[in-house]
C-alpha cells in the first residue's frame, strides 16, 4: 500500500490481513534535490573500461556532478529554477587538462612576434626589421619561436644580417623549445656580452671564428641579456593572462599545470579569480628558489581552482638546442653530449629541500643522461614511501635508455609526456641521436606497456594549445600539419580510449586531484569539454578538424563559440 507523500502514521493504526502484526508506516525516498544546470547532449563519454552504457545528459549541483542518465530519466532533478542546455549532437567529455603549459609565456607569445612559421633566416630578419620599423628607437623586440630544423639549410642562425638589419633596437627572439635565444650586437653589447665573457654555469655562448659571440645563447646564458628588458608591468601581465585563458578554453582546456608559477603570476591569479575574471583551473609549479627558501604551503584544497603544492626544476636544456645531456656523443656532433644545468649534487641539494617543505618536485629533463641522473636522485631522496607521498614527476622524459624505461616505470615516478613533441622532434631526432637511441626517444607507448603513470600535455607555446592534435600524435604519431605523411614511430603509438585518458584523466593523478576531477560520476567536479563529433570513434584525421561547442569549469558555461555562455 502506498501513502500520499508527507502523510503522517502511526504505528498500529494499520494491522497486516488478520495475522496480527503491526504493520509500520511506509517510508518513502526523499525526491533527488534539483539541479542548477542540466546538460543534454548526443552521448556522454566517461572513459571507463566498460561502454555498453551510452548517458546522454548530465545533471549539475553546486559545482558538482549530481547524477548521470539519459535525457529521460535525468529530469528527476529537474526543479523549476534548473537550466537546461540541449547540443544536439554534440558528445560530452571530461574536462581537457593539459599536464605541462606555461601560461604567462603563452600569453606573451600572443602579443609578441610569432616565428614558428619562419622558413628562413631571412624571412626571421625581415620579419624583425618589419616590427622595428613601427618602434620608436630603443625599444626592445621580443619574439618566440624560430626553429633552425625547418630552415635551408638547416643551422643555428649568426646574428650579423639581424644587426646590419636591425642596429636601433635590441632583439630577444626565443628558439621554439625555449632553450635559446637568438640576438642582435645592440642586445649583446645591453648585456655586456663580449668574446672575452666566459659561459655560465648551466649555459653557453654560441661562438664563430675567433670565438666572436655568434648571437645565439643556450639555457641560462640567455638569463644575461632576459635581465636587461624591462619586466611587464602589471596589467601588461594580467591582459597576456586573460588572453591565454581565453585561448586555452578555447581549445576545449578546463585545467592546465602551469609549468613555472611565480609569485607575481600566482598572487595576480588569485585577484582575478577574486574578480571573477578568473576561471580556467591551474595546478602550478613554484620555479625552483635558489636562495630565498620555501613558502609555507598553505592548507591545500584539491577542489581549489588555483592551487600551487608543486616545483619545477631543470636537469638539462632541450635536444634541438643540442643543451639535451646525452650519455653518448650526438649522432651529428661527435665529441659533444651536451651538458647539465647544474651539477648533480647541486640539483640533489635543491630537490631535498623542496622534499622537506612538502612539495611535489617535478623535474624537467630530455637527454637520457638527465633522465638517468632524475631517476638516481628521486629514488635516494624519497625512496618507495616518498614517491608514493609525494608523486613526483619527470616533466617530457624525451630520451631514455631502453633498461631506464623498465626502471621509470616500476619506481612509480610520474612521466608528464607530449605527444607533439614526438611529432615535432622525429622530423630531426634520428640525425641527433641515431637510430639506436630512438628506441627509448618519446616512448609513451612503452612507459605505458610497462606499467608506468603516464600524463599528457603540449609545453604550450612551445607547441599550440590544442589537446585534440595530442590525441592524434599520440594515436598516429603523424605530424598533425601533415596528417597524410607517413607515421614517424608506429610502434609508439596508443589506443584512442588511452590517449584521451592522458588528457582527460591521468592529469589529475599527477595532480593529487584524482578524487575530485576527472569522472563523470556524482560528486566530482563538473569540469567538462562538449565537442561536436566522437572522440572515441571518428577517423584519426577527423581529431584534427574538432570544434569545441563549450568548456564548462564547475558547472559554468565559460567558453562557447559565439561567447554567449549560453
């Protein structure tokens, strides 16, 4: 027997047919509370191992998932002040997270010279003398993205066409992999920088006939001249921010990991966030203090939008710059293995004491020497319990030697890993390390077989923002500008469901988040990116053609094509 809902019963007043039991009242469900926002699409894909359901909606309270269903039986939390979004064939995803960006760098670039289609040198400089032309004298050019690889011929440019081009103003122009810096005299002489200047620790000073300064520095040999052009001021900084969220949601991106969250960066965040204006999710990275100690790590919320519990170091440079520390000579340069950015003991020194203070290190190393010396130090500072604590990270591991692979993979050290790296860098890797060493080169695939803990990510600018073009690398290992060329390392590609769980999924874990992002299951965050096509099923070069319909970040439409936040 059923009763009208909030009836109220007393026991005995009912007795069961004549067998004389008291018969209790009856208890019924309270109704499922009503959603702020409802969201009706084609097929909601939560990346679990089974898929023999297909959800079709989702319901969200407070920030967080309440209940997933189809579109009928989601209206159980349907109250009269829910929204309801309906995207006709459109598939849900969990949020993108890219696991290695740097957010204020991106924003720059957006602003700065942009070099990465630059087929010449000359093209370079006449793109340079351009934007001179248009500045009163004196006035710094700033520029990212030259890479020598895509030029004929191929070497590393010499600064005298620049200068004789350019002599008015001083030139910082960035390598695509942010590991040197081509400049002019006028920037050279800023710096001080002379035949007699001698390399820095950690860097070099490209150098001609004679040992004359070429005009190109590696690593921290760029810190001489980044010194002399004047620091953004503050709502220079805030406007490239605002304008690498914009372009990151855009891309379908509900969290980055910010690899190098200064002070500035990370205080200005915070007020926008405060403002409002805030809304992409970053897990940053503290740049490695060199004398001035640790902040407190304050109490830290996974579900905080902006959290900072990490620390990024640099074990060596970057394989096209030829700073990547190899454990034998470059295929194309023999006698050199390129070089540490620190001496070993120094980065052993520096990573215990962020140990100490509780924070996640995460270490940036490409060459198989800097990997290897990672591993050694990782494994003798936290040992099994530590790393099981405090999850630390590899940040790219490009190059391991094939018997590192097994050992990255059962000490349970995170790789954060990009795809477009590979498909980028295979063009020219073979000629730096020969065929030998490729094996281990970008071995995502292996990590995984083996049992390791692989994230995803793009080391935007470096590459563009774009998950989607990850998820093809990664599956093809074909470039994605030339999707029809053949694959470059067949044997280092992943399953679709695989690739799309590195992006959406494995992030989080290497974030400490894995209990609140990254599921579509009542309770997490209501983090998500809605694309017009499956992800899961479409052809490999459809990825690339992917139109995000909306990003929602804790249960706001923050990002749509037409800008209306519908």
């Amino acid at each position: 027997m059923r009763f009208p809902r909030n009836s109220v019963l007393l026991c005995g007043l009912l007795s069961c047919c004549g067998t004389g039991r008291v018969e209790g009242p009856e208890i019924l469900p309270s109704p499922p509370p009503a959603a702020d926002l409802i969201l009706v699409v084609s097929r909601v894909h939560p990346l679990e191992k089974s898929t023999e359901e297909a959800p079709e909606a989702l319901a969200v309270l407070g920030g967080r998932i309440l209940g997933v269903s189809d579109r009928v039986g989601i209206l159980r939390f349907r109250g009269t002040g829910t929204r309801i979004l309906r995207f006709p064939g459109a598939h849900l995803f969990p949020g993108f997270t890219d696991a290695h960006g740097h957010l204020a760098s991106l924003g720059a670039s957006l602003e700065e010279l942009d070099l990465r289609k630059t087929r010449s040198f000359e093209e370079l400089c006449d793109r340079v003398r351009k934007r001179a032309s248009r500045l009163p004298k004196g006035r710094w050019i700033l520029g990212r993205g030259w890479d020598q690889t895509r030029w004929d011929p191929p070497i590393m440019p010499e600064h005298r066409r620049l200068s004789r081009l350019v002599p008015d103003h001083p030139v910082f122009l960035v390598r695509i992999d942010g590991h040197a810096a081509l400049v002019n005299q006028a920037a050279l002489e800023a710096a001080g920088i002379k035949k007699d200047t001698k390399d820095p620790p950690g860097g070099k000073i490209l150098r001609g006939g004679g040992g004359v300064p070429t005009g190109v520095l590696l690593d921290s040999a760029m810190n001489r001249v980044r010194e002399r052009i004047p620091a953004p001021s503050r709502e220079t900084l805030r406007r490239r921010l605002l304008l690498a969220q914009r372009r990151c949601l855009s891309k379908g991106l509900t969290r980055v990991h910010d690899a190098g969250t200064s002070d500035r960066v990370f205080a200005l965040l915070r007020s926008l966030e405060d403002e409002g204006e805030w809304k992409l999710g970053v897990y940053g990275m503290l740049p490695a203090p060199s004398n001035t100690g640790y902040p407190s790590l304050e109490e830290d919320s996974p579900r905080s939008r902006i959290r900072r519990r990490a620390v990024k170091f640099y074990a060596d440079g970057a394989l096209g710059s030829r700073s990547a520390a190899l454990l034998a000579d470059y295929e194309d340069r023999p006698g050199y293995r390129g070089f540490l950015l620190e001496s070993p003991s120094e980065l052993e020194k520096r990573v215990t004491e962020a140990v100490r203070a509780g924070f996640q290190p995460c270490i940036h190393a490409i060459g198989d020497r800097a990997n290897r010396l990672v591993l050694d130090i990782l494994e003798r500072v936290l040992g099994p319990t530590g790393i099981r604590r405090l999850r630390p990270r590899i940040e790219h591991a490009q190059v391991l030697a094939v018997g590192d692979l097994d050992r990255l993979a059962r000490s349970g050290i995170l790789a954060s890993m990009q795809p477009t790296h590979l498909t980028s860098d295979l063009r020219w890797a073979g000629r730096r390390l020969g065929p030998s060493r490729l094996e281990g080169a970008y071995a995502f695939h292996a990590l995984l077989e083996r049992g390791g803990r692989v994230c995803f990510g793009s080391d935007f600018p470096v590459e563009p923002v774009d998950p989607f073009a990850g998820v093809f690398a990664a599956v093809t290992t074909r470039p994605p500008e030339s999707p029809d060329s053949p694959a470059f390392a067949p044997s280092h590609a992943v399953d679709r469901k695989t690739a799309l769980i590195g992006f959406c999924r494995t992030p989080h874990t290497a974030a400490f988040e894995e209990g609140v992002r990254g599921r579509l299951a009542p309770g997490f965050e209501a983090d998500f990116t809605i694309v017009d096509r499956d992800l899961e099923r479409v052809p490999d070069q459809a990825l690339l053609g992917t139109r995000v319909l909306a990003t929602v970040v804790h249960g706001e439409v923050v990002w749509t094509p037409d800008g209306d936040l519908r």
